[in-house]
C-alpha cells in the first residue's frame, strides 16, 4: 500500500535528473498525514455504535507509531540539524536502513524476544495460563490424524475424513457443529481436488462425522502435492485441540495425493518440475478469465445484462486501466510473487501518469508543487491504504490490522520513499562531482564547500515536516484515550465517535490549511511578523481546543460507565440496579455483590492500594473489552474490568 508513494518519490528525483523535487518528499509528508488523520477517523466512524474493535497487539502498533514519529523527526533533523539543505550519504543510508531494522525489530518483538522489557514498560500484562482443553465439558473437535496420504489413481476418487468429538463424558455431549473448507497448497483446484465447504453436524452424544470430498480423474501425476481441509467456528460449547496443527482456532489436516502413471519427458517434464503443468494450465485459464471478465460491465454476461447506466457509464471509464491490469499475471503462478512484482510494475507506471498529472495540474492553476502534493497527490496515493484500513475495521475482530497499517505504512514511506531516491542522488553526486548547472542552481552552496552534494531546499518542507509532527502527536495521544477512557480505539457510542471522527478531520483541513499559508504567504520574504505570530498562535490554540472536545467527552462517558460509587448506588446503573462499593473494613451485610457474570474480581485503589469488592452493572454501549483497565480520582478507585467484547452489561 505504500508502493505509490514510493514509485512517486523514486519517479521524481530520477525525472529531475537527480536534483531535488519538492513533489516526492511532500506527498510522502502528506500522505502520512492523510494516513493518519482522515483513514482513522473514518475507520473509527465505520464501526457501529454498539461494536468496538481494540488493538490486540499493543506492541506492533507502539513500534510502529514509535517508528513513524522517529521517521519525520528523523527527516527534519537531516534537512535542518546535520548539514543544513544538504543530504550526506550517510544521512541517506541510515535513513534507507531504518527499514530493515524496523523489519528486524518487529519480527524480535514477534517471536517474543522483548516480552519481559514489554511486561516491565507496561506495554505487555502478564502471562495468562491457558485452560486445558481437555476441561471443557463441551469437548473439543479434531481430526483422527493431522495428515491424510492418497494412493494416485487415473480413477475419480471419494475421499472420507474423518472428524471426531472427544469428551470427559462423551454420553452427554449436546449439539455442535462446525464449518469446514478446503485451501489449495501445492495441489491445483478443479485439477487435483474439488473445492469443498460446508458443516459438520454433531447430534447429542455423537461422536464421529465424516466429510467427503471428490478427487477428479487424473491420468497421471508426476510428483507429491497437498492441500488441507480446515476445520473452524466451532459451535455448540466445544473446541479445537490446542495441540493439533491449527492450535485452539481451528483444525488443520493436511492431504498428500500420491504419485501415479507414467512420467512426463522432454518439455512437458521440464515444465512440470518448474512450474508444474497443472498450474501452469490452471494459470492460463484464470489470466484468460480476468481480460475476459473486465470486457464486461461488472464482470460477466450475467451483471451485464442487468447493469445501469451508470454501470456503464463506471464501465467505459475505466476499461483501459482494467485491461492494462489484466496484464498482471494469476497468482497461480511462482507461489503469488508473480502477481505481486507485476502488480507493482503496474502501480509504478500509474504512478509515473500521476506524477505528470499533478504537475500539469499545479502548472495549469498556479499551485506550488508542496500544495499540490499534500493534497491532491497525497489523497490519490492514499487510496490504498484508504481501503485497506476500512475493510480491514470492518471484517476483522480487532483494531490491529487497520490501524497498525497507517503507521507502518507511515514508516516505511520515508525509510523507502526518502531512503532509496536520496540514496540514488546522494551517490550520483559524490560519483559526478560539481557540473556548470549544479553550480548555477546551488551558488551559495558551492562557495561553501568543494565538490558536489545533493542538495534539499528544505524551506517549506521542514515547515510541513514539523507541523505534521505537532499534529501526530495530539492524535496519538487521542488514540491513546479513547483506549483508556472508552475501552477501545475505533467505534463506541456515536457521540464520541463522532467527536473524535470530526477532530481528526478538523486537525487535517488545518494542517494544510496551515502549510498552504505558510507557502503563499507568512513564509514569503516580507512577510508581516505580527501577523505570522497571530497565525500560528490561532492555529496552535484551535487545534488543541479540537482536540479536547473529543478528550472531555470520552472523559464523561468513561464516568458513567465506571458506575462506582463510594457506598451509594444511583439511577445510572441502569434498570434501577444499584452499584455499590465497600473497603474490607466495612460491615458484611454493606458489601457489594457482582450483579452481572462470574465471580466478583477485585479492584485495587491507586492511591491507599485498599481492597474493594464491586458491582459493574451498565445498559449502554459499548460493552467494555476483557482486559480494559480505567483509573478515576476521589473514592472511586482503578478497575480491571471483566466483560464480554462488544457486550452491552458489565
């Protein structure tokens, strides 16, 4: 998703034979700022009301916003610290490396490697024991073995699989069921097996199902190859085994098919052991199939017939660019790669169309390139990550996947937009060495040093580069509460998600309002002091009084859901249900209860660290995550809240 921001900057400094263009630079800045800003605010408004999604994986998402401030301080610092307007190769080298360290970093934190620094930061709670599935009364479902070996055959084949319910009292296991598919791996859909998915149904007290699955006729195979059928969301109280391939979220049996009939010669035998002849026919037919079905509105013969004229109208436009896409090859070929390098050789050239474009643009009305690019750039740039973080909001059960791609993607924007193409200039000109125009461009620069460097006029840019950090840190820190304060970062009760929605919103359109001012006019020679000084303290001012709006009401409703009062109930628990709290001194028959769930877990004042029992009743929404730790001053005291995700009753 960052590859267009990335083919542009490159585009740029190559078009401009290796001298500096503002084009690259600022629309990687407003990328970032588009990112972060406008694709959060509408991930967050995309959620409904009564849903949440929270980030699971507190680390990738810390590293990663760790990495993106460090990334536009970093490209501040080399503009305007170092070597003031001059890249040095060794400035862009560290730059470029960041990316690999920030891979390396993140795989170390992945694998576990940093979770007792995490735990000691607070970043990581401690370890959880897992339950033993062999506990649960519903039983657990598997597989009788985690691999299935097929004998060839040219014969069509019925495979039966076998599934099994295992409990401590298997006689009195109840309903349940579960979904099961099939996912290709080295063997070829339609070729090798058919393509299968549906339930298994568990009646009560059984224990043994079977899935069939239809093998098609094949004359001859010339080696191995497998694929699974995957077992998952189960229902009905059991599980999967945590010991099985697939852990606790699923089950995983892998199915080998054998070899059989004679062996391929000459070509056909070249091609099978490098390709393989069945995906090489199976991604023939499939690249077949995409020219086919962009030459139809909507797809195929069926939504043509009842498309609108709008349809058509969508239709027309964009025909050429999906039948240049067409081009890219199935990902049936080379395990996907294939796919993945021609869908980047297909981005590069639309960006290089995009680059002309918004030059002509900013020609056509008078636009410097920087507005340009923050805006009008940056927003085209951003769409796949636009769409990327809005599917993944909605399909996915967490925040990670949506938010953690805007700040990677901010990451890895400067580490390779700016890295690679001030590498490439930076060491053209160490190679080149002064020429006539470089002197021309750059005499002050000249006089002061001997030989050649690649030059950045920093000017707005470092403007743009240190406002948008400002920016990103009043964000951050807005993240940061809607997770305290409201249990989640993205939806919640529509108020605050609106409040913080429109915020997010209002800090963009102000930034580029902000960096558009100060390259038209407060940065100009001339410019009157006063009113650069009222500007920007105008700017400073509204920003954070956008930003405490949404603050104050995460803040108050983070009050009425605590529901804790220091020995009084009230009307706000809900359904005239009291909430009351006790310290351990108090009498008996005045200690609370748990209204709702389990077992009452205890909280812990933060300041006298006394014990207190609690009650947690709340008819609202959100339901607060498992896990959501609040904190509130005077006799309320700091909670560990146990409750249902997305659940309306704590």
């Amino acid at each position: 998703s960052s590859a267009p921001e990335i083919f542009l900057s490159i585009i740029d400094i190559c078009k401009k034979r290796f001298y500096f263009g503002t084009l690259g630079p600022a629309t990687i800045v407003g990328s970032a700022s588009f990112n972060l800003l406008v694709i959060i605010a509408v991930c967050i408004c995309v959620i409904p009301s009564d849903e949440v999604r929270v980030i699971s994986n507190l680390p990738a998402f810390y590293i990663t916003a760790l990495f993106s401030m460090v990334a536009y301080l970093w490209m501040a610092f080399v503009i305007l610290g170092t070597s003031p307007d001059i890249i040095d190769l060794w400035e862009a080298l560290v730059t470029l490396l960041m990316f690999p360290a920030l891979v390396y970093i993140s795989w170390k934190v992945d694998i576990g490697a940093a979770d007792s620094l995490l735990r000691r930061v607070g970043i990581l709670g401690e370890v959880e024991e897992e339950e033993d599935a062999s506990d649960n009364e519903a039983g657990f479902l598997s597989f009788s073995s985690q691999e299935l070996r097929v004998e060839g055959s040219p014969e069509a084949q019925v495979l039966e699989i076998l599934v099994l319910r295992h409990g401590s009292n298997e006689k009195h296991l109840g309903a349940a069921s579960c979904q099961f598919k099939t996912e290709p791996m080295s063997a070829v859909e339609g070729l090798d097996f058919e393509s299968a998915e549906g339930s298994v149904e568990f009646g009560e007290g059984e224990t043994r199902q079977h899935i069939k699955l239809s093998l098609p006729p094949k004359s001859w195979r010339a080696r191995e190859v497998d694929f699974l059928v995957v077992l998952e969301d189960a229902e009905g109280g059991p599980c999967f085994d945590p010991g099985d391939d697939g852990g606790g979220d699923q089950a995983i049996l892998t199915v080998v098919l054998g070899t059989h009939g004679p062996r391929p010669t000459g070509l056909e035998a070249t091609v099978d052991r490098f390709v393989g002849v069945d995906k090489l026919s199976k991604g023939l037919e499939d690249w077949k199939g995409q020219f086919r079905s962009c030459c139809y509105c909507g797809g195929s013969a069926e939504e043509q017939a009842e498309a609108t004229p709008k349809d058509w109208a969508v239709h027309i436009v964009s025909l050429p660019w999906n039948v240049f896409f067409a081009l890219v090859p199935p990902t049936v070929f080379a395990g996907g790669w294939a796919c993945f390098f021609g869908s980047l050789i297909g981005i590069a050239f639309l960006t290089a169309c995009v680059s002309d474009l918004a030059e002509l643009f900013g020609c056509v009305l008078s636009v410097p390139d920087i507005i340009t690019a923050i805006t009008f750039v940056a927003m085209g740039t951003s769409m796949p990550d636009l769409f990327a973080s809005i599917s993944a909001a909605k399909e996915d059960p967490t925040a990670d996947a949506s938010i953690v791609n805007v700040t990677g993607s901010n990451s890895v924007n400067v580490f390779l937009g700016l890295g690679v193409p001030w590498t490439l200039a930076a060491l053209f000109w160490k190679l080149e060495g002064r020429t006539e125009e470089w002197e021309g461009r750059y005499p002050v620069v000249a006089a002061s040093m001997s030989g050649a460097a690649f030059v950045v006029q920093a000017g707005e840019l470092a403007f743009a580069v240190i406002s948008f950090c400002l920016i990103c840190v009043l964000a951050l820190v807005l993240l940061h509460l809607r997770r305290r304060w409201l249990g989640a970062e993205l939806g919640g009760p529509f108020v605050t998600k609106a409040a913080t929605s429109g915020c997010f919103i209002f800090l963009w359109v102000g930034w580029v309002a902000v960096v558009s001012g100060q390259v038209l006019r407060w940065g100009q020679p001339g410019a009157d002091a006063a009113e650069v000084v009222v500007a920007y303290s105008v700017a400073f001012v509204l920003a954070v009084v956008a930003s405490a709006i949404p603050a104050y009401l995460m803040r108050q409703e983070f009050a009425r859901n605590l529901l804790l009062t220091s020995g009084k109930g009230g009307d706000s628990a809900g359904d005239g249900e009291d909430c009351t709290a006790a310290d351990d001194n108090a009498s008996e028959g005045s200690r609370s209860k748990f209204v709702q769930g389990d077992a009452a877990p205890s909280a812990t004042s933060l300041g006298k660290k006394t014990s207190f029992d609690f009650v947690g009743v709340q008819h609202g929404n959100p339901g607060l995550p498992k896990g959501t730790r609040g904190s509130c001053t005077g006799n309320l005291c700091g909670l560990i809240y146990q409750s249902v995700l997305g659940g309306p009753k704590h």
